[in-house]
C-alpha cells in the first residue's frame, strides 16, 4: 500500500510498520497457498482430460472397408432386421487388428457367434470387443498400448468372410463405433 511505501522511503521503522510489513507478509503466504492449490486442481483436471482422451478409441482398428455399418439391418442368416451393434471391416485374411487406444484386455477367447474375440476395457466406462479373429495375441490382464496389434483378422464364429467385427460400449451400451474413430 501507498503508506507503507512512504514509511519505507522516509526511513520509519517503528513497531507499527513491522506490524503491517508482517500483516502484508501473511496476506502473501496464504495467497501464494491459495494459488498453489488452484494450480494443483487445474493440473489434475488437465491429466484427468489427458487420460480421457489417451483411453478414446479413435484409431482404426483394422485397415480395410467398411462392409456394414452400426444399426439396424437385414441379418445375413435370413432372420430378418437385427440390431448389428458394431461395424464389420473387411479386411485380408490375417491382416493386424490394432488396439485403437490404451487398455486393458478382460477377455480373450471364443465368444459364441462373434468367435475368437477380445474385448478391452479402456477406463471411463468404455470398452470395445473385436470379433472373428483368426489368431488372438493377447491374454486376460494383458495391458496394451494404443496401436498395439492385438489379434488376425479371420472368419471365426457367425461370419461370412474374414473381416473384423468391431464394437464400442459406453456404460455398457453399444455406441456406434465411427463417432469415436479420429484416425
């Protein structure tokens, strides 16, 4: 403040000054902590956004076309419309299928219909599940890392020719996989 400049430019150094300069001094220390403890909660917030985004499912699986999209459709088998709860990429025999983000694999395996199939558990409420692989290159508790080669595309389980059959869930419900792939 403008008297303790003065005081400090005429030389007075009484108690009482000490007592402000103290004062001030305080007020500064609980600011600076105030500060602190601001910039902590916005780094966390910012690490937090960061894991988010690190467990997105936005790279593509596998390369290749699509061959059916996510929704409703005529069943393959005859059995008329069906929900199809993913979309199914058409790809080479034995071609990579990649972990699209960060995760960790909670099932590796035959899976009825969807054949030999994983499904990764990416944090946040998402996972994602890979269907009619030929060959599986993971195991359960098995972490992997965003494009990691996870498994083959083949045509195990209910397929009509190799492709790789690939889902998102949110909270347990399967979102249509494209709103999520960025790369």
């Amino acid at each position: 403040s403008r008297s303790l400049a003065k005081d400090w430019k005429s030389g007075k150094f009484d108690e009482a000054f000490y007592d402000k300069m103290t004062l001030k001094l305080d007020e500064l220390a609980e600011f600076a902590v105030s500060l602190e403890e601001r910039v902590n909660e916005v780094y966390e917030a910012n690490e937090d956004r960061m894991s988010f985004w690190a467990s997105t499912p936005s790279l593509w699986p596998s390369h290749g076309w699509i061959t059916s999209n996510f929704g409703y459709r005529l069943s393959p088998w005859g059995d008329g419309v069906k929900m199809h709860k993913g979309i199914d990429i058409a790809s080479p025999y034995g071609s990579a299928i990649l972990a699209p983000s960060e995760g960790t694999v909670i099932f590796a395996g035959h899976k009825g219909g969807y054949g030999n199939a994983i499904i990764l558990d990416h944090g946040y409420g998402i996972t994602t599940l890979y269907g009619h692989a030929s060959e599986l290159f993971v195991k359960e508790g098995e972490r992997v890392n965003r494009g990691s080669k996870i498994a083959a595309v083949g045509n195990t389980g209910s397929s009509t020719g190799p492709h790789l059959h690939y889902e998102v869930h949110v909270d347990g419900i399967p979102t249509d996989p494209m709103k999520y792939i960025f790369q």
